[in-house]
C-alpha cells in the first residue's frame, strides 16, 4: 500500500529531523523511472502552470528548507513532489503533481538526501546556535 505524505500532516511535524524521516525515501527511488520518457516531466517543468504552483508553494514555505523557519535555502529553490511521481501521473495530470498540498521547499542537497541519502545528511544539517562575536575570534 502507497503512504501518501501531505503538507498538512508534515507541518505538524516541529523538527527538520520529523520532517526529514517523513519524506525519507531510504534510498528507494520509484521504481518507475522515467526513461526515454524523460520529455514529460522536462515540459511539465517548463509550464506555466508549474511556474505558477512552485510560486505558491516558496511563498507559502518562505523559500525555507522542508518549510522550516530558520532554516533559509541560499542558492535554488527546489519545489520537490513529496509523494514521488510517475509518467502516468503527467500523461493523468493526477492531483500529486500541481497541487501544493503535495509540494514542498527543499535545498539540492535536503532533495538529494530524501532521495539517496541516510540520517548522517541530517547531523550535519543541524543548526548552530550563535553567540555575541563568535564570528570574531579576536574579540573573545
């Protein structure tokens, strides 16, 4: 049975690592990859619809990473489909792939990890708490 993750069920979630495990797919890719049929996510990402529902979606995420306050993504904003999508679901035009309740902010590196990547990604994702002039070792 497919688990559907939902933006609404992740920002209950109060942690970047809750919400990290949520979407961790453990390595496991789809098992429908897209192949020669690789054109049609490549125009489904130069629509305008798409340009419209990404918008939405950094606005509504603050350009933050997994939607996370605090945690700014310098550089690309990637709209990642948090339920992984198919060739059938663009010939479809199923709900997963325009819908912002599937969607969410993710750096390169946070997408690259949910996809291929282990927990270790998350330690070092870890925010630093900062102190008055710890960014100035000569005024200690």
């Amino acid at each position: 049975m497919k688990t559907i993750r939902t933006y609404t069920e992740l920002s209950q979630l109060t942690t970047y690592e809750e919400r990290f495990k949520y979407l961790s797919l453990n390595g496991k890719v789809g098992k429908d990859t897209f192949g020669f049929d690789r054109y049609l996510n490549q125009q489904l990402y130069k629509s305008q619809e798409w340009k419209n529902v990404r918008d939405q979606v950094i606005m509504r995420d603050n350009g933050c990473d997994l939607g996370m306050e605090d945690y700014d993504i310098f550089g690309t904003i990637h709209v990642h489909h948090m339920n992984p999508i198919t060739a059938e679901d663009i010939t479809n035009v199923s709900d997963y792939l325009l819908n912002p309740e599937y969607l969410i902010c993710v750096s390169i590196d946070t997408h690259n990890a949910i996809h291929y990547g282990t927990r270790d990604y998350v330690e070092r994702k870890k925010l630093v708490t900062r102190k008055p002039n710890d960014h100035c070792p000569w005024k200690k």
